[in-house]
C-alpha cells in the first residue's frame, strides 16, 4: 500500500480510516435518549461512529470493547508487522514447525514401544476393533484422545478429552 496516492483506492483497498468514511451514522434523534447510540461506539483513531460490531472485545476495557474500530487495529497491526518484518518473519520460522525433523528422528529412536502402541490404536479405530468412546471425566464426545498407562498393552486405553489428556500429562488430578 505504500507508495500510491489516496485517490487510487477503492473503497475496498482503502486505509481503515478513509474506508471507515461510508459507515457513518446519521445523528440520533430523540434528543439526549442514551439508548439511540446503545449499538454504536466512536474510534478514537478514525473518529467514525460505527456498530458495536466493527470493534474487538477487550475485557479490560470500561464498556468491554477496544477503543479503536476493527479496520484501524488491522491497519495497525499490519503498520507495526511492517516496520519490522525479519524480526516477525524470524518469530514464525523459530515457532512455526517446533517439531523438527531430527527432533521426530531422535523421539521415534527412543521411545519405540509408545509409537507402536500408538499405531496400534490408530490402527484398531480405522479397522472398527476398537471403538472411541466419551470421555471418562467430563463425557465430551470430541477431541478424544487415547491414554495408555501402560504401554506394554497397546490396545488398553483410558478414553480422555484433549483437556483432560493434557492435565492428566501435567500432573494434575482429575476429577
């Protein structure tokens, strides 16, 4: 967007604060009534009244909405992201795939049984000899994951949802 003059955009193309332009309230009428602008809220950036809608939830704000509209906050972002892209294009690749290919290497050399376990499960679901069920704890039917507490025994499995999965792995309790 840099480089090219504010009469070359489109309403589409335009920076949030020229776009913002077309949303325009009219005033309300009723005089001093509170509830005509209950679903309307003014950017402080862009000085537009626009829906309650156009901005993000922040629920630490006194209303529970961030005090700029949502196309500001993207042109923000997109302003700052800019203004220091190999430092952000450096952040994505180190968190990107954490997983590396020699980390997936040297795993699969030392813990052989708990890969074959898991294959095994996998294995069992898409033949239909072992059937997913809810989960334990709290009955979710989604994102079920199959716990081994003993991986010697591959097809004995604790039926856990993610959350639980993953408490249960942080030591936990669960209830």
């Amino acid at each position: 967007m840099q480089g090219r003059s504010l009469t070359s955009f489109s309403i589409t193309d335009a920076p949030p604060r020229e776009a913002a332009l077309h949303l325009r309230r009219e005033p309300c009428v009723g005089g001093g009534d509170r509830r005509c602008n209950m679903d309307a809220k003014k950017c402080f950036k862009c000085g537009v009244e626009q829906p309650r809608s156009e901005f993000y939830r922040h629920p630490q704000m006194g209303d529970g909405l961030l005090g700029k509209c949502k196309a500001c906050t993207k042109w923000d972002v997109t302003e700052n992201r800019d203004g220091k892209l190999e430092t952000v294009r450096e952040y994505d690749r180190k968190r990107g795939n954490r997983q590396t290919y020699e980390w997936k290497q040297k795993y699969s050399a030392t813990h052989p049984v708990e890969i074959a376990a898991r294959k095994a499960v996998r294995s069992a679901v898409v033949a239909g000899r072992l059937v997913k069920q809810p989960c334990e704890v709290c009955g979710a039917t989604y994102r079920i994951h199959g716990h081994h507490d003993d991986y010697s025994k591959p097809l004995d499995v604790r039926w856990l949802c993610a959350k639980h999965h993953r408490q249960h792995h942080v030591g936990r309790q669960i209830d």
